[in-house]
C-alpha cells in the first residue's frame, strides 16, 4: 500500500546511486512507481533551475497556450448553464407542456448526474491523459445539448438533462488541475478571478444570442432550438480543438521543448507539490476525509450555491417586473458586466496585495446580502430598484472564484488534491440541486421566504465558513514556520528504483517529486501568497533569482548555493501584462460568438 511506503526509512544496505554521497536520513522514501510524473522526466534529463528570463518565457508560453482554453471552456460552461433559463423565454415552456415545478426539477436533476459523476469524472482525471479526457467530456456535453432539440416533454427533457450534468461534472475539475500543474499559487490566485470573469460574462452572451434568435422566423422550429443548435454546435467543435491543442500536463506539453518541460516543472516548486500522479493513494484519500478544511470548503461551496438557482430564473423574474421578452434578453446581458468588472477588478487587487483571499472573498457577499434586502423591502413598483438588486448579486462570484482555487491550493498530494476538488463540487452539487426548489409557484412573485432564506444560507453562512478558514491556516502556518526555525525540517526524499537485475538504486529528489500530502510535507504552505523563494532556507524577498551555481547534493540532500545575483523583481508587472493581452484575445472570442447569434 502507498502509506506502508512512505512510512519506512532509510536502509543502509540499500545501493546508493553514488556511493560517494550516502542518502540522507529521517526523508521520505517511497517506490518509483508511487513517485511524481516529474519524476520520470527528471531521471531523463539534467537541468538547472529555469533563469528568470527563462521563467518568464515559458510562463509566457503556459499563458498564450493555455488561458484561452480555459478562459472559452469557463465562458461556454456558464453560457449551457443559462440554456434552459433562457430557452424558458424562448417557448420551451410551451414547446414541452412544462409547469413552474416541472421547470425547478430540470435545473435539479442536471446537478444528480453532475453530482453522482463527479467523483467517477475526477478519478478518471487522475487516471487518464487530462486533456484527452476533457475533449472527449466536451464532445459528448455538446452532443447532449444538441439532444434538447428533438425533445418534447418533461421526460424526454429530464434525461436529457441528468446526461447533460454526467458530462459537465469533468470540465472545472480538469481546469483546476491544468492550472496546478503549470501555474504558481501565485499566479493562480490572480488568473481564477480573470477565467472567472470571462465565465460570468456568459449572460451578455446568452442574452445576445436570445435576442438574435428571436429574429429567426422558421415554421416549426422555435427559437430556443436554435439556441440548442448555435451552443451544442460551438461546444462540439470547441472539443474537437482542446484534443488536438490542449496539453494533459507540462510532461507533455508539446509546445515546450524537453528542457523547458523540466524547467517548467522547476519553476512552480515554490508550490511544494507534484503535478501528476496516475496511482489512487488510499492514504491519501483518508487524509483528505479527515481534514477539518476538506468539509468547511464543501459547506462553503454548498451555501454558495444555494443562491445558483436564480441562474434559470433569472430571465423569468425580469421578465415577471414588467418588461418585454425582448427587453428581458437584453437587461440580462447587464448582470454579465457587472460580474466581469468586479472579477477583473477583484484579479488586480489580488496581484497588488499579499493574503487577501479571505477578506476580498468576504466583501464580495455584502452585495449579495444587499441583493437580499433590497428584494425584500422594495415595493413591487420600483422594477429598476428591483432589477438592481438582481444584478449587484453578481459580485458573489469573486467569492465563489477564490475560495475554489483556495481549497485545490491547500491540499498536496494528487490523489488528496482530486478528492479535496471532487468534494468541494459535491458541495457545489448539492446547492444546486436544492436551489432551484427554494422559487416554488405559490411563493410568486415576491419570493420573500426565498431571500430570507438566500440572505442566510448564501451569504451569511459562507462568510462564516470563509473566517472559519483564515483563523485555521493562519494558525498552521504560524505552527509551520515555528518548526522550520527550530528543527531540521527536510526538503528532499529518496525514491528507490528496483533495475531488471533486482537491484535496488536509490534517488535523492526534492520532495516535490514525492506526491507528498501538506500533512507530510512541512514545507508546504497553506495560505500564504508572497512575493518570495525560499532557497536552502535563506528567505529571498522583492527579488528575484539571476544565477545559482550549485554543487552536487550533499548528506541533507538539499543543493547547496554557491552564489546569488540578485536585482529588482520586475516579473509581476510582465505578468500582468500578459495576462491583459490574453484577456482582452479571450473577451475578443466571446464577442465572436455572441455576435453570432445577434446576426442571424
């Protein structure tokens, strides 16, 4: 069993791969076959840690190839969301003989198949290539949209959607997991809120293509198919390019070289965990089961969830204050922008500021109690005062954002880190499925049980969770750095690697070629988000790294540094940079398809 592995220690009758240097002691060992990918690759080739110049070059590369992946995957993810609320003013109601309670269950049961998938989708992940299986997800979620079509009734739509979430439950897992293996905690903290935002833009998008739609005059085949058609077809082909072009991790990156696909790997070291590891840990998934932060992370996603069902009545409630169907299709797009410029907004502040995860997470639901109040106390004749309250809800999905990356960002460990994920989106799961029922018919049009009950559960509650979170790692780092002063907490392993012959050769790696958990791993960090290396235990602050010379591994198996040339970091203003171009290239794209619909 894993666990039994990395329990023992070292043997000294074990062959060293250098009889010169014995291994060091009291450090991880555990089999080649229960080490990191990155393991592998570094067995195949010797590089020197990346300069800073060659950093920013295949950081560069990660970015130009990977975020509009990403960035598109997010957006067309919240624009299916938003099909069946907007094909609910486009006459699917009447198309399909629905009720109100008929309509709450099929925005339910995607969330079953969503949910009952969700752990099958992220053992696969750990399992199979990331980006083959996310193509395929992608061509079948296309497929099953354009299946809404034929369908004309409750219980065709009903399958029709419990498929659709099957094959949903894989995509934000596997962007999750793209963004660990080939972007620092750092980085990630600032590009979630920036995917995050193309995401929820996805109302200008719907709401532009349901305009467009409604301009479509054919005999027999209403506007929400055509809806159906323009998604599912986009999602299809969408697919068939993320199989061809999206990597599965930076081992096989093809857009980088050999070298730089070690040095990739090299240069999120800082995060103190691995990048892949196709082996289910049993050790690890206990772990992750006992982990307090494991269950605050799912009942904060759950909470924030049970506000989601307003997505597919979004247009029904405009729609319900007074206004045209076309004049609802238009007014939708609005609560888009707002989203965008606060999560754009929320990106900037996180590259400008240290640890404010927490406290950017907790503004963000004060607006959406607001929401709360606002549609509770208005009267019925103040529609804009109404509609208002609707649209500045959207600023919850900076919390919802930060605090995702946050719960993948504090585990280590690949199998502790896909259970930690999958759990989360059960959480997210089962919100969803709940949050429809809270817009019951006999509550209409007021809905005032549903905010009570939103201005508690889904505001008051995950903020709760969120302070719950920061007093809990800021304490274990406190205990962590308390250790690192006082005793010898190593940063390296031994991977023992049996040879056809039956010998046994030792490796001494950093321990981030271990796939070891942030319990085994002291180095690990479970907040923090500094400008800052830590290398053979000096703290290198505002600067960054020109040249090390090293020698080889001594008896602590930690690389001895020679000499340092150090300058002003100017990285973060690249990063920024390049990360508004990509930005503005991603936004461009979804105008594209928004203008698709607005011209037919």
């Amino acid at each position: 069993m894993a666990s039994d592995q990395l329990k023992g220690s070292f043997d000294p009758a074990v062959q060293s791969e250098d009889d010169s240097l014995p291994p060091p002691p009291n450090v991880p060992k555990l089999s080649d076959r229960y080490a990191d990918e990155s393991y592998k690759l570094f067995q195949k080739l010797q590089v020197t840690d990346p300069t800073p110049e060659e950093a920013r070059k295949i950081r560069n590369k990660c970015l130009r190839r990977i975020l509009p992946f990403l960035c598109i995957g997010y957006h067309l993810m919240y624009v299916d969301k938003q099909t069946l609320g907007s094909s609910a003013i486009l006459g699917i109601l009447k198309d399909a003989h629905l009720n109100s309670n008929q309509y709450n269950w099929l925005s339910s049961i995607f969330y079953f198949g969503y949910l009952l998938a969700e752990w099958p989708q992220n053992w696969a992940l750990q399992r199979f290539p990331v980006g083959k299986w996310l193509a395929g997800n992608l061509v079948v979620w296309g497929g099953i949209t354009l299946l809404h079509i034929p369908c004309n009734s409750f219980a065709s739509l009903f399958v029709v959607r419990f498929l659709l979430g099957l094959s949903e439950a894989c995509i934000v897992p596997a962007f999750l997991l793209t963004m660990s293996m080939f972007f620092t905690y750092q980085e990630q903290a600032v590009l979630m809120p920036i995917m995050w935002s193309i995401g929820n833009a996805s109302p200008i998008t719907s709401g532009l293509l349901s305009y467009g739609v409604l301009w479509i005059k054919t005999d027999g085949f209403s506007p929400w198919k055509w809806f159906m058609v323009i998604t599912g077809g986009i999602t299809v082909i969408f697919g068939g390019i993320v199989f061809l072009l999206f990597p599965d991790s930076p081992v096989h990156a093809s857009f980088l070289t050999y070298e730089e696909r070690a040095q990739a790997i090299l240069r999120i070291k800082e995060n103190h965990s691995g990048i892949e590891q196709k082996i289910f840990k049993r050790y690890q998934f206990i772990e992750a089961i006992k982990d307090p932060k494991t269950w605050i992370f799912f009942l904060h996603a759950w909470s924030q969830e049970m506000a989601n069902g307003l997505t597919n009545q979004y247009s029904l409630i405009i729609n319900s204050f007074g206004f045209t169907v076309l004049q609802t299709t238009l007014l939708g797009t609005v609560s888009g922008a707002v989203s965008f410029v606060c999560l754009i907004t929320a990106a900037i502040v996180l590259h400008k500021t240290t640890n404010a995860r927490a406290w950017i997470s907790l503004a963000s639901y004060i607006p959406g109690a607001l929401s709360s109040i606002l549609l509770l106390s208005l009267p019925w004749s103040n529609r804009w005062g109404l509609i208002a309250g609707i649209w500045i809800r959207s600023t919850t999905g900076i919390a919802y954002a930060v605090v995702m990356i946050w719960a993948a960002n504090t585990a280590a460990g690949h199998t502790k880190k896909t259970t930690v994920i999958a759990l989360y989106h059960i959480g997210y799961g089962l919100g969803n499925i709940i949050s429809p029922q809270l817009f019951r018919p006999q509550w209409k049009p007021r809905y005032k049980p549903t905010w009570i009950i939103l201005l508690v559960v889904a505001a008051i509650l995950p903020s709760l969770c969120i302070i719950a979170l920061r007093i809990i790692l800021v304490k274990e780092n406190k205990r962590r750095d308390k250790l690192q002063a006082e005793s010898d907490v190593r940063d390296a392993g031994i991977v023992e690697e049996v040879h056809d012959n039956g010998t046994t050769v030792t490796h001494v790696v950093d321990s981030n070629q271990l796939d070891l958990t942030d319990k085994e791993n002291l180095t690990f960090s479970l907040l923090k988000n500094e400008n800052h290396k830590v290398i053979a235990s000096i703290k290198v602050e505002h600067v960054r790294i020109e040249k090390a010379i090293v020698i080889p591994k001594d008896q602590t198996g930690v690389e001895t540094l020679l000499q340092l040339r150090l300058q002003p970091d100017e990285s973060s203003s690249s990063l920024a940079k390049h990360i508004l171009r990509l930005t503005l290239f991603s936004c461009a794209g979804t105008n594209i398809l928004s203008g698709l619909g607005s011209r037919i």
